[in-house]
C-alpha cells in the first residue's frame, strides 16, 4: 500500500511546482511523509510548496470530517488515506473517500495519540499523521512510559505538537515533560520545554503527603522516565514515590531526603541539574602545579581527570606528566585518566582508529605508571546519532576493547559522552565498558535528552566554570562521583620506555594504521616489545599471509605506482589509478570505498607518499601498499617512517581457473589490485574462520567484484 501511494503521489504531482518525483519501492520514510506534506500544500494553493508541516500549512488546513454517502473523493482524503498507510494503519482503502472505514481509523488513531475520539482531522492531527512519529507501542518498551505520553498529549499539547506515543523516551517527550512542569508552576505564560532561571526560580519543594496532585504526577512523570516508575501517575506523594525519590537520590548521590526539591527535580528534568551543587571530582585540560593543586583543595575537590595525550588548539599540551601526578599525589588529589586525541566529529571514530587509540593508550599509561585495573576513559566528544553509536562508536570501541585485551587486559574500557552512547557500550556484550563519565553539561545533546543516567555511571561532568585567580586559577568541569571508580592515588612511572625518536615513531606509526585495514590483524605485536625495521606476520591462513614491516631508512621503489602527497592531501584523479577496464565493474559504493580509503591514508601521512607494487611472476602472487611519512622532527632532527601491508597468496597456476585470474591481474592498474586488496584483507578477517582461500575466491576480491562470496556460509 506504501507503494501505492509512492505511484500516485507520482502520477499526481510530478510536474508541479515543489514537488520532487520519489522512489517507488514500498518503503516508507521521510521522503514518502514529505512528498505527502507537498501534496497536500499544492491541494490547499500554497505557493511555494516544502516538504515541512510548518505554521502556513497548519493555517491553511480547512479540517477533514466523514463525508455523506455518494460524495466525490478527494485528494485531500487520499493524502489523508496515504499518510495512514505510511503510519502502519488502515484507513479501509485508498479512494479518496473519508467514509466509515477512515473514520474509524482516525478515531483509533486519536485514542493512540492520548485523546478523546470525535473522528475530525484538524491541523494538528494531520500534522501527527503526515509525520514519521510512532503512536503505537513500540516492542520491548513500557507501557506506563506511553500512559504519560498520552497525558501529556491530552492535557498539555497547548504547548507543543503531540509527541510520539510509543514508550519510547527520547527528545520529544522530555521537552514536553518541561513544558508540563512549567504549566503546573504557573509560568504557562513563559513555557519553552526549556529547564531556564525562570522555571528554576518557581521549582517548588515537593514533599509526602501534600496535596497537590498535578504536580506530583508530574514528579511520577519525571520518576519513571528515569527508570524510577513509583507504580502508578495518581498524583499522591506516597510511600511508594517517597521511596523512589529517596532511590534517585542515592543513585545521583543527593542527600536522600524522600524529599524533591529544586536539586532533586531539576535533575529529574535535565541531563546536569542544578549545577551551583557542590562536588568532589572535576576534570581539568591544564597541567596542575602547586598553585593550582592549592586552588583545588580550597574548594573540596579531591579526584580530577586528566588527559593522557593531546593538545589544545594544537599548541598547547593537555598531557598529564610525571611532575604533575607526583604534585597530585602530594595534595591528596586522585587521577583518572582520559584518552582523547580528537573525537570531536563522526569520521574519526571507526574499528581501526579504536584499537591504535587502545594502543597508544595503554602504552602512555604504563609509561606513567597507573597500575593495573585503572580505568582508561575514551571520549566521544559529539552528539552522535544512534546509527553513528551503532556504525561508528561501538565498531571503535570494540577496536579500543581489543587492543587493551591484548596487551594483557591491565586496563579497564570505560568511556566518556553523552548518556546514550555511554548506555550502548555498557550493554554492548563484545564491549561491557567497566564505567561511564557522561557529559551531562551537554544538556541540549539528543544523547542526553531522554535517557536515564548510566546504571554503571562513575563521574558525571554538569558544569564549567574557573576557579582560583593569578598563578592559582584553573578552568575546570565539575564532576559528581558515585564512588564506583576512586581514580588512583599514586602511581609508579616506567623506567624502561623507549626514547622520543621511538615514541614519536610509534604514534606515527599507529596513526598511519588507523587508515590500513587490516593494520591490527595481531594487536599482540603492539606494546613495549614493538622493533622497528622488522616484519611481522599478522594474518596466517592456507594459502594466504598478510604481513606488516616498518621502515625508518625507507627508500622508494622505482618499479612503484606512487601517489603523492602534501599536507595531508591525496594527488590523484581516482578514476584515472582505477583504470576503465575495472571502473566499468565497480559499483559507486565500491568508489566510495577507495577514495575514502585514499582519503584517510593521505589525511594520517600528513606529507610523503603511497606507493603501491606488485609481484606475480611466482606461484607467490604478492601486493604491497606502503605509507610513507616524512620529516618527523625529534628534537630538532627530521626521520622518515614507512609502514607497509603485504598480501601473498599462493596460487595454483595448473588451475582451470587460473588463466582467466592471470588475465585480470595483467590487465589491472596494480593501483586497483592493493585498493582491492585492502578490502579482502578486512572483510577476509571478518568471515574466515579458518577456510581454504581458493585461487577464485581470492582473486575475485582481487578485482574487487567477489564481496559476495563470504557472505554466504563457509560450505559455499
């Protein structure tokens, strides 16, 4: 029926001024809501005609009722049908007729929303339906979360359009949620879903056994989205809500009062609370001498957070240094370590940048001395959608997870963001991050905006501010401690690690295989027992090896496709080191794929080169891609890094088969065969478990069109 109305909406409109023809495939979305949306604008004469249901929409809507038998369908009626059709509902058909059957379903669909049924569809409504909100609950939800969704739908949605009532709590029901609470306050006139000084000034105390039945729903309201459901939203402040706030409190270790007033309800409403509350933790990007360790103590802070690495604007350092940890050590003042070298954006994090960061995490950890069971935290500094949290975050924490595991597991995963990607990794069962620091602060963030506080939560960042003055003065963010996670309070610096020349290398090193795939096929090989100028075997399997060399006196190859580059940007036209012949069988995903890649190995090389070769003339067929990266300055003195991947594998050259794969080798640019062969080598890892790699299987990933192969079972 989606298709349906995909064709009509089609059929009817293409042409028309704002409308913009939509794929015909069945599934509904927000392209499919807003070519509704137009259609219904150009049916009412609006002249410029958006896929939005904004103020000018909502004031031309005439309102659609049950029309009399024998009346003409419409194509008002038919949007209608359609935008049921696309919510999941049947509205009897798709005739343009608003009979008994779509009367029925806008009645159903009004008991959904939280209202009382009348079978009339004004602004509002439609605007609900031509909308890709759920009103049904959704599986695995609670149903008491969709009963006050509808109460708010019902007695509040004066303020706000209706909110999606299917259990789930997210940005939409925690503003309205506000929007509530500040009705019941008396600043109605003011309202803005926003936890401000005004709405603050008129938090009233609420305590048991008082009379005020509105706002005490509110509060059980408030409880339950909180996972705090005190049983039922009767409005009576009794045992049972006393006891749940008294359970809130020592969650979010308030004075557990039973009580709520201003601290209590404001950090039911918002992600930070009330943020002029003491607190014993902080975390700080400066380097804390004397006078800033005196600052701290005055002002009852006893733990801090600090960074491992990195700098600010690029200047100046944030790193923690030995000099620091014994002054904090002296001052009574607990550390807790944090590894952030970016993070502030979606394309940094994926599976191979996670386990260079766990690598150079751990390393700089041990170097300074924590001791074994610290808790690394790893920031996630972005509002990240869920599809980023589940494409991109966890794949690069489980990446951190594996790197920390293979060195010995001496360190603990725990990771700094917001509440939802915090919740993720903690439920995640391949990443079971130990503890959550969550960037409460950011109280506009959708990660933060409808989600409960972290069960496993250890520090909770709600505030910046500075304090101290001249030699003494510190930016800091206050943090609330449950005390799941102490910090360390002494530690035990290394006196074996390597020079600067090899720390510098080792970090250009990882940084350069965050963009190989494949890089960290053995993360066992990392850490403290790394040689450099030496080749590893990181892959092992009949028939097909990957190997991984660096090379610090590196010397290009003649013989070589090279690819240069120049701060940090690639010299290529990507069509052209393709060649036709296998650009014609590439897909623009596949395109996508090699250019990205390009991308990142050029972004991480900084200035140097790629260089790419090939050997068939053997029964050992070999690819070798190298990154070159020049001018790393070490006090002074400029050294040269080259970190290659090299794939052999053995061929059968009496094969019926081989022919037609010496054919395609030959006439393939080798540019394309080491693109195609960084692929293999990733998604080989992925669904070999351990299989005999046929000469047709691997060579079809050669020319990049055998991506298929392993996605069937191993028998296959």
């Amino acid at each position: 029926m989606v298709l349906e109305v995909q064709k009509w909406l089609n059929d009817t409109y293409k042409g028309r001024k704002g409308y913009d023809v939509i794929p015909e495939d069945g599934y509904t979305g927000n392209t499919t809501v807003g070519a509704l949306i137009v259609g219904l604008q150009i049916e009412m004469g609006i002249t410029n005609p958006v896929p939005n249901f904004g103020p000018g929409t909502k004031a031309a809507f005439p309102g659609l009722s049950k029309q009399s038998l024998g009346e003409e369908p419409t194509n008002m009626n038919k949007i209608l049908q359609g935008g049921f059709w696309c919510k999941g509902y049947n509205p009897g058909g798709f005739t343009g007729n608003f009979f008994g059957g779509t009367e029925s379903t806008v009645k159903d669909f009004e008991v959904d929303v939280g209202l009382v049924p009348s079978g009339y569809v004004d602004a509002k409504l439609m605007e609900a339906i031509l909308n890709t909100d759920g009103f049904e609950l959704a599986r695995t939800y609670p149903n008491y979360v969709r009963e006050m969704q509808q109460i708010l739908n019902q007695n509040y949605s004066m303020y706000f359009p209706y909110i999606p009532t299917n259990g789930v709590y997210e940005r939409k029901t925690s503003e309205a949620l506000i929007y509530a609470f500040q009705h019941e306050i008396g600043i109605g006139n003011i309202a803005n879903g926003y936890y401000g000084n005004g709405t603050l000034a008129n938090t009233p105390t609420l305590a048991p056994g008082n009379g005020q039945d509105r706002l005490n729903r509110i509060l059980q309201f408030a409880l339950a989205v909180n996972d705090y459901y005190p049983g039922s939203y009767n409005g009576i402040y009794d045992n049972s809500v006393e006891s749940a706030v008294r359970e809130f409190q020592e969650f979010m270790t308030l004075p557990a009062t039973g009580t709520a007033g201003k601290a209590t309800i404001k950090q039911l409403l918002t992600s930070n609370g009330l943020t002029s509350r003491s607190a014993p933790a902080c975390d700080a990007s400066t380097i804390v001498d004397r006078a800033k360790a005196e600052t701290l103590v005055s002002r009852g802070y006893n733990t801090i957070g600090r960074y491992l690495t990195g700098t600010v604007g690029g200047s100046r350092s944030k790193a923690m240094t030995n000099e620091e940890l014994e002054i904090l050590e002296e001052y009574n003042i607990n550390v807790f370590p944090i590894y952030q070298d970016g993070g502030f954006y979606a394309s940094y994090f994926n599976h191979n940048r996670g386990s260079g960061d766990g690598l150079r995490a751990h390393k700089t950890a041990e170097d300074l001395g924590f001791p074994e069971g610290t808790t690394i935290y790893f920031a996630v500094d972005f509002d990240a959608y869920d599809f980023q949290v589940t494409n991109l975050i966890l794949p690069y924490l489980n990446g951190v997870k594996e790197s920390l595991e293979s060195q010995g597991s001496k360190y603990n995963l725990g990771v700094y963001g917001p509440r939802n990607i915090c919740i993720r990794a903690y439920e995640n069962p391949s990443i079971q991050a130990k503890y959550s620091f969550v960037a409460n602060m950011s109280t506009g963030f959708s990660g933060n905006l409808g989600y409960p506080m972290p069960r496993n939560w250890a520090f909770s960042q709600f505030y910046e501010y500075t304090v101290g003055s001249g030699d003494g003065a510190i930016g800091i963010d206050k943090n609330d401690m449950s005390g799941r996670d102490k910090g360390v309070s002494s530690v035990n610096p290394s006196t074996g690690s390597r020079n600067e020349k090899e720390e510098k290398l080792y970090d250009a090193m990882l940084e350069v295989g965050s963009s190989l795939p494949g890089f960290f096929s053995n993360e066992a090989i990392f850490g403290p027992k790394f040689i450099f100028n030496k080749t590893y075997k990181i892959v092992d399997l009949p028939k097909f090896n990957v190997y991984l060399e660096t090379d610090t006196s590196f010397s290009p190859n003649s013989d070589a496709d090279q690819i240069m580059i120049s701060e940090g940007k690639v010299g290529y036209d990507l069509q052209d080191i393709i060649g036709d012949d296998l650009k014609a069988n590439l897909s623009a995903e596949r395109m996508d794929k090699y250019a990205n890649q390009l991308d990142g190995l050029g972004a991480s090389v900084g200035n140097g080169m790629i260089e790419f070769s090939s050997d068939f003339t053997s029964t050992t067929h070999t690819l070798k891609v190298t990154a070159y990266k020049d001018s790393i300055e070490v006090d002074g003195t400029k050294t040269d890094l080259a970190v290659s991947i090299i794939y052999e594998l053995e061929v059968d050259t009496t094969a019926p088969s081989y022919q037609k794969v010496r054919e395609a080798q030959v006439s393939l640019e080798t540019v394309a065969l080491c693109l195609a062969a960084l692929t293999a080598g990733a998604l080989l890892l992925i669904y070999v478990s351990p299989v005999v790699i046929s000469v047709a299987a691997t060579s079809a990933f050669l020319v990049g069109i055998g991506d298929k192969i392993f996605q069937e079972d191993d028998s296959a």
